[in-house]
C-alpha cells in the first residue's frame, strides 16, 4: 500500500489520507510493542478501501490486538 494512497473518513466527515503513522501512535499508546504493531498495521493494510471510516478502521486494529 505504500504507494497508494486510501483516502479514509473521519467521524467529523472530513476525507483525508489513510496515515500509517496516525495508526502506529495509537497502538504504540494501547501499549502495543513494536512486532505486535506492525503485524496489525500490516492486516489492517490490506483491508482498507477508498471511503472507509476511521471507526471501522481502529475496531479492527483492536480486534488484532
């Protein structure tokens, strides 16, 4: 995915690019070790479409946990 870019929904509405980094920070703040976050990030990578909500997004990245 790293040169595709997933435009995703935040709860406000606003459309903005999927941020891998955005994700990392709230694993790494779950208190998720490195390996661990990586794994999600990686699945949760390959689920995403254009359009998807930020809400459906972090359920799952949970639910790897």
């Amino acid at each position: 995915m790293a040169d595709k870019i997933i435009n995703i929904i935040k709860s406000s509405g606003e459309r903005v690019p999927f941020s891998r980094q955005k994700l990392y920070d709230s694993l790494k703040r779950s208190g998720a070790n490195e390996e661990v976050i990586n794994d999600v990030i990686k699945d949760v990578e390959s689920f995403l479409y254009e359009g998807i909500d930020t809400k459906t997004i972090f359920r799952k990245a949970f639910e790897l946990l």
